[in-house]
C-alpha cells in the first residue's frame, strides 16, 4: 500500500508532454492572437514616442494635452494623442510593461472591441474630465493641487487605468477587490504625495473607468462589498500599510512632491524643507533645528529619518504572515505618528503654522487622520492575526535592543565629551547624554527643547551621524527575527501526537494537527486529545488517539484536566464507538453530523446503482479531464495558483466568513501527509480540487477521510463526483479499506436526530437551517448519498448540562472566530448580505 501520494502523477493516462521550444512558440503566437489590443497598443506608444519626440523629452509635433493646448490653443486632437505619447524612455518602457500585463488582463476579461473601446473612449473621456478640472481649479485662489505650472500632459498609463478599472467589474470576486483595492491606493499615493499632474489624470482616469464598470457592466447585481479570506484579509490590510509607508518616499523621490500630503514627507527628511523656507523669511525658536540639521547633514541623519516607513514596511510583511507582534509593531509607529501630530498642535510649535492656512489643512490631514484611519483598521481587523511570537526570541531580542542602546548612547556619551573641541559650544557630561538619546529619534519626529549644540567635523560629528543608524540597524534586524519566529504551545506543532495518530484514531482525528489546537498527553504517553480552547470552553476534536485499549482512561484524564482548570468540556464530532464510555459517565449527547464511508473492498462504478456517478466521469475523461494524484508541495506552481484563486474566489461570494475549526482550507491542504486529488481539464485548466486526509491503524495507512473540497463556479457539471470516483479507484487499487466522504457540519438524517431535547439541541438545529442558504451543508449531505455510503454518527458530548449555553457560543466561534455584529445580522437574514 501506499502510505503517502507520490509526485505528481496524470491517472487518466494522457499523452507525452510536449517538447518545449515549439510549445513555447506557440503558447506566444496565441497569446499575441488573443491581445491584439494590448500589444497594438504598446507598439504604438512606442512608434508615436519616437515620432513625436516626446520619447526624447523634446516636442517635434504637439502630443501632450493640458489646459492651453486644449481650451486655448485648439490641439483638440491632443486628448487622444495624450494617450499614446510616453513622456520618457522610463514611460515608455512602463508602459509596454503594464500593457503586456494589466492591460491584457482587462482584453481577456473584456473581449477585444470592448476593451478598444474602454481604451480609447474612457481613456479620450478622462483626460477631457482632467484639463477641464486642472482649468477650473486654478481659478480658485490658493487651490492648487497640481504642481508648479498647469503643465500639459502625455502618459499612456491614463488610458490603461481607466480600462482596467472598467474590466474589474467583470473579474472575479478576487481579482476584483484586488485590482480596486490595490489599484486605487497606489494611483492616490501619487497623487496625493508626488501631486504631479499625470498622477492625478491616472487617478481621475481610474475612477471614471471604475464608475463606468460598475453603471455599465453589472447593472443588475447589487454592488456589495464581498468579504475576504483569512489570508486575503492579511494581504489586503498589509498592502494597505505598505502603501501608507511608500506614499512619503515617492513625495522623496519627486524631490519633496508638490500633492496635498507631500508636505508628510517633511517628517521623514533630514531637513524639513519647509520649515527651512520659513525660516528664511523670519526667525523662530524651530529655526535652531534647521541649521543643526543643514550643519550636521549626511547619509547616517537621513537613514534615521527613514526608520518609521521602514519599520511601517517591516509591519506589513509581517501582517501579511498573519503575526500578532506586527500588529503591535505598525500601531505602535501610528500611534507615534498620531502624538507627534497632536504635541505639535497642543505645544504650538508646528513651524506649518506659518504657511498658508490651506496648507495647514492638508498637512494635518496627512500628518493625523490618516496615520490613525489607517491605526484604526489594522485594529478592528487584529483577530485576523493569531500567529504569536516565540516568547523566548521576543524576550531575547529585548535584551539585545536595552543592551544596544546602552552601548551606543555610551559610545555618544564618550565621543562627546572626548571630542570637546569638535562641538561649537561646551558640552556637559549630562547634556551629551541627553543629546545622545535624542539622536535615536529620527530628525522629523523630534521636538528639540532650547539651544542645541552639535559637531562641526572630527570623530564627534562622525558618532553624531552614525550612532543612531546602528542603534535602528540592530532593533530591524532583531524585529524581523521576531516577527519570523512563532509561539509554541506545549507540543505545538503536534508531533507527538501525530506519532500517536499513526498507532490508532478515528476517521476525523486529522483534524487535531491543525492550527489552533491544544494538545493533552497521558502520564504514560500511549494517549491524547486534542482541543480547541475558546473562552473557558475546551472543545475536543474527536476521540482520544493512540492505543485502542487505553481510550477509556483517556477521556477521564482529559476531564480532570479540564476541571482543574476550571474549565467546561465537550467532546465534538466523538464518534460512536466512544458513547458507551461516555454513557457510563453520565454525560449526553447527541449528533451533530453524519459521517458517509464508501468500503473499498472491490469496489467499482459497475452497475445501475452507480449510474449517476458513472456518467459524470465517463463524459469528463471524454472531454480530456484527467485526475492529478499529488501532494500540495509536489504540484506544479501553475497548478497550485489556479487552486488558490479558485479557493479565494469560492470564499469571497460568501455573506458570512470562512468557517474554520473542522474545516480545512488551504494550509490544511498543503500537509505533507495529505493528498490531494485535482480535475484538470483539456487546456490545462484546473476545474476543481479535493484534499484527503489520513487515516492509520497500527502503522498502516487504511483509508483517507474528504476535508478540502473546490470546483471553479463557471466549470462542467459533475467534477467533484469524478474527483471522488477516482479517489476511490486509486484507493481500492492501492488496498485502502475505506473512504470517508467526512460528516456535513450540523448535517444529520432526522431518523437519528429524533426530537430535539435540549436548548442547545434546538439552537443547532436553527443554525443549521441558517447556514444552509450560505455554505449549503446539507445539499452537500444529500449529494455524497449518491456514493452508495454506510453512516455513522459525529456527536457532541457533555457532562454538564449547565454548560450548554457556553458550549454553544463556543462552537459558533470555533467555526466563525472572525464574525462581527453583522454577520451576526446576515447570519438571523438567512445568509442575506
């Protein structure tokens, strides 16, 4: 027998693979074939560029479109020149980039014409829309969001944002908040930071199209929001914090910007360029910082200003790995972004005070509301990161951050007093103390109290620009080995357990390695159970595992566990075999799922009783579908993409959150020890995709138990019963016993439910008609019959029928540990958004 799939294997017995180079070339030609609009329109950009000059940065013929040109000048034809004129050879090459990706992207969801069309028109329209609000805002005195000059305009980019956005009305549920999402903040941040004006012709472009997409393209469906996944929730909220810290470098790189936000840039620059201009106008006390700052400039002050969008850039990798310590870590420099804002307005000491009153505005809207918007949505959404930090890493790189910044703030100490003659005034032993701490504050963010004495030159001025860069080198390197790191329960990662699964457990028992899980061991270690902890409920996963013989003893070591912490117990999907043992000890019970297993033992799609599983896999293998038996990690990269947008997209059209508990997702799919059946098609598309647990007995693998199931919403009928039949097959065929088709959640016959006795009985009950509509539990019941199965039950256990309320609460979170206020409210509308 086979204990673990192999690599990657076709059962359908297809042809040799290709050879490379020719499939290669023809994988190109058809591509080329099916994006003419995409690839016509980069090639000429790239001939009206040279043409025209504007490659160059020279104008032989007017292109570009802007306020003079069009309104003035009569260059009407300039709105669609505009869109195929690169301002540069960076634009340029840009812009071949983005059409050969995004723009084919939108002509595969939009057909050709239409995408044309979107191109040209929405493209055509946006830049009118922009030179007649670049015209009507600088007829307002003091607006200019622009920069200098009303400059005219040649970016290609316009003309792709704007189909894009259209196109993501018709993309999936996925993509669709991706592309918006993503798409729109990094559009704003330039915008709103670097302020030049192609930046916010691509911003008007992308909202025009956004607009049209959804008035024209799905008039019908409601416009709602959908939810995200886990995962999809964490890269989502990180993009949103990675955007946040590279807004003020793009203000950076434009040399200081000239949008509404680029003044935030300010913070994180070695010389505030606007205070400096103030002060050239008049004397303040904020002055004195300035020419430290001018006096004592260089690479090592500058790193230092960048050290918050660094750490903010740190946090975002870590929240997109799910940690909890990066939480901390991106609320901590919000909250520190947030203060300075508010000190500086409460002290009165904010140099913008004497710019224009406008200005003010902008900047403390860049500088307060968004750093604590976004403080407040990483907040809101901090369950969605549950993965904690080794606390011996974390305690560790403490240490190393106190003991490096004693060192350095020593080092700073001693340079300055030793080096007394490279200051320009005299330095005491407790200020160059105190100037060595605030040397670890980066430059924008400091608030200097009276005259500060700095280094002119000589080993003083040296420590004075590099101290504070190795002290913020050390706590980065020692973050990212916290974030990196992850907490352990005891026996975290189940390996004794999983030892034990091997020697005995139920057909479920797989579901105990999962993330989340706690893990109780007899004296001996022949034992275990493993629970979910949820409150103060401790809901087991099953059964006992390990020995047979000492299941018993087992359950009573688990309880009296459980009752020393004080804690209520249930046993959840316990099957029948254990509720003899549980009668005698006076507990209840009763079923909250149905168990379907298919006997292997000579089995095949034979006869009429097999008709409607028959004919599903006869038309598929007609059709050219074949089954990919594989581990995750053995499946082709191409393949397991396909998977992971077909996972999202099935969770992103759901009204309520993705269940959890016994249900696994994608990481469960991934284990080693788990197989996986996929349903590739003709074109080498994946159609759907099961994953299989195992299940031992005495070292031998003997059956695999359903847990993951997938199939792409617009594919052919019938691909989950030809993943299974084939399962089946290939389990009869490598001497598998049985297979289980795993118990519905809250899916059970009526005939073994009986009358509902209890609170907890009747609650189960609605909520299983509830979430019907939503994750259709009990269809999926009702379509595993058709494998001919035997049932067995999946029951709730518990000892104290005081409990019962806690129990409940503690199942639904269990399942649904993200649901807020309204999914609640969804969940009593039956599923209703």
């Amino acid at each position: 027998m086979n204990a673990k799939p192999s690599v990657v294997r076709d059962d359908s017995g297809a042809g040799a693979r290709r050879t490379p180079a020719p499939a290669a070339a023809r994988l190109a030609a058809s591509w080329m074939r099916r994006h003419p609009v995409a690839l016509g329109f980069a090639a000429l950009c790239l001939v009206v560029g040279v043409l025209s000059g504007s490659i160059e940065g020279i104008a032989r013929i007017p292109v570009a479109a802007g306020v003079q040109e069009v309104l003035q000048g009569g260059q009407g034809w300039t709105l669609l020149t505009a869109l195929v004129a690169p301002s540069s050879v960076v634009g340029a090459l840009v812009t071949v980039a983005f059409s050969l990706t995004l723009l084919a992207a939108a002509e595969t969801v939009l057909g050709t014409w239409r995408a044309l069309i979107a191109l040209v028109g929405l493209g055509g329209i946006s830049v009118a829309v922009g030179v007649t609000a670049q015209a009507a805002l600088w007829t307002v005195a003091g607006l200019r969001p622009f920069e200098t000059a009303p400059a005219p305009v040649a970016d290609p980019l316009i003309a792709v944002s704007a189909a894009v956005m259209f196109a993501s009305a018709e993309a999936p549920a996925l993509w669709r908040r991706r592309v918006r999402l993503i798409g729109m903040a990094v559009l704003a941040v330039f915008a709103l930071y670097a302020g030049d004006a192609a930046s916010w012709y691509r911003l008007t472009a992308a909202l025009i199209g956004l607009l049209a997409g959804m008035l024209l393209l799905r008039p019908s469906r409601p416009h709602v929001w959908h939810r995200s996944s886990l995962a999809e929730t964490r890269s989502l909220l990180a993009t949103l914090v990675a955007v946040a810290a590279v807004g003020p470098f793009a203000a950076l790189l434009t040399d200081g910007g000239h949008g509404p936000l680029s003044r935030v840039a300010d913070l994180f620059s070695q010389v505030d360029q606007h205070l400096a201009a103030a002060c050239a106008r008049h004397y303040f006390a904020a002055c004195d910082q300035v020419t430290v700052a001018v006096v004592t400039r260089g690479a090592g002050p500058a790193l230092v200003a960048l050290v918050p969008l660094t750490l903010l850039l740190v946090g975002a990798w870590g929240l997109a790995a799910g940690r909890r310590a990066a939480v901390i870590l991106v609320l901590a420099v919000l909250a520190g972004l947030v203060a300075h804002s508010v000190l500086l307005l409460t002290i009165g000491v904010d140099a913008r005070e004497y710019g224009d009153p406008l200005d003010v505005t902008v900047a403390l809207l860049g500088d307060l509301v968004f750093p604590a918007a976004l403080a407040v949505a990483v907040f809101r959404s901090r369950r969605a990161f549950t993965i904690r930090a080794d606390r011996a890493v974390v305690r560790r790189a403490a240490i190393a951050v106190v003991a490096t910044a004693v060192v350095v703030v020593g080092v700073s100490t001693l340079m300055a007093v030793s080096f007394r003659r490279d200051f320009d005034a005299s330095v005491a032993p407790g200020g160059a103390l105190l100037d060595a701490l605030r040397r670890l504050v980066p430059i924008g963010l400091r608030i200097e109290p009276g005259p500060l004495v700095h280094p002119h030159g000589g080993p003083a001025l040296f420590a004075y620009q590099w101290t504070g860069v190795l002290f913020w080198a050390v706590v980065i390197v020692l973050l990212v080995r916290v974030l990196r790191s992850r907490g352990r329960l005891p026996d975290s990662d189940g390996t004794l357990y999983r030892a034990l699964l091997r020697r005995g457990g139920g057909t479920v028992s797989w579901w105990g390695t999962w993330e989340g899980n706690r893990y109780w061991y007899a004296d001996d270690l022949q034992s275990a159970v493993a629970y979910r902890l949820v409150g103060d409920v401790a809901l087991a996963v099953g059964g006992p595992v390990g020995a047979p013989e000492h299941g018993e003893d087992a359950l009573d070591g688990f309880i009296a566990m459980c009752v020393a912490h004080d804690w209520a117990v249930a046993f959840y999907s316990i099957g029948d075999e254990y509720l003899p043992a549980l009668d005698r000890r006076g507990w209840a019970h009763f079923p909250v799922a149905e168990e379907t297993l298919v006997d292997l033992d000579g089995f095949d799609l034979v006869g009429k009783a097999w008709q409607k599983v028959r004919q599903p896999v006869v038309r598929a293998e007609r059709e050219g579908m074949r089954a990919v038996w594989s581990r995750w990690s053995d499946l082709p990269s191409s393949v397991t993409a396909q998977i992971v947008e077909l996972s999202e997209a099935w969770v992103s059209e759901k009204a309520l959150p993705e269940m959890r508990f016994t249900l696994g997702g994608l990481a469960e799919a991934s284990d080693p020890d788990v197989a996986v059946m996929v349903a590739v098609d003709a074109q080498d598309r994946v159609q759907g995709v099961t994953s299989w647990m195992p299940v031992w007995r005495d070292g031998a693998l003997v059956g695999r138990t359903l847990d993951f199931m997938r199939r792409r919403m617009d594919g052919p009928n019938g691909v989950m019963e030809f993943l299974i039949a084939k399962t089946a097959l290939r389990g009869a065929a490598d001497g598998l016993s049985f297979l289980s088709l795993s118990g519905a959640p809250l899916a059970v016959r009526a005939e073994r439910r009986g009358d509902a006795a209890t609170a907890l009985d009747v609650f189960l009950v609605w909520l299983a008609a509830t979430l019907e509509p939503v994750y259709g539990f009990a269809s999926l019941f009702r379509f595993k019959a058709k494998f001919h199965p035997r049932y067995e039950g999946l029951h709730l256990a518990y000892g104290d029928p005081l409990a019962l309320p806690r129990i409940g609460v503690a199942i639904a979170r269990a399942y649904l540990p993200d649901a807020r206020r309204r999914d609640v409210l969804t969940l009593v509308r039956g599923g209703r958004p």
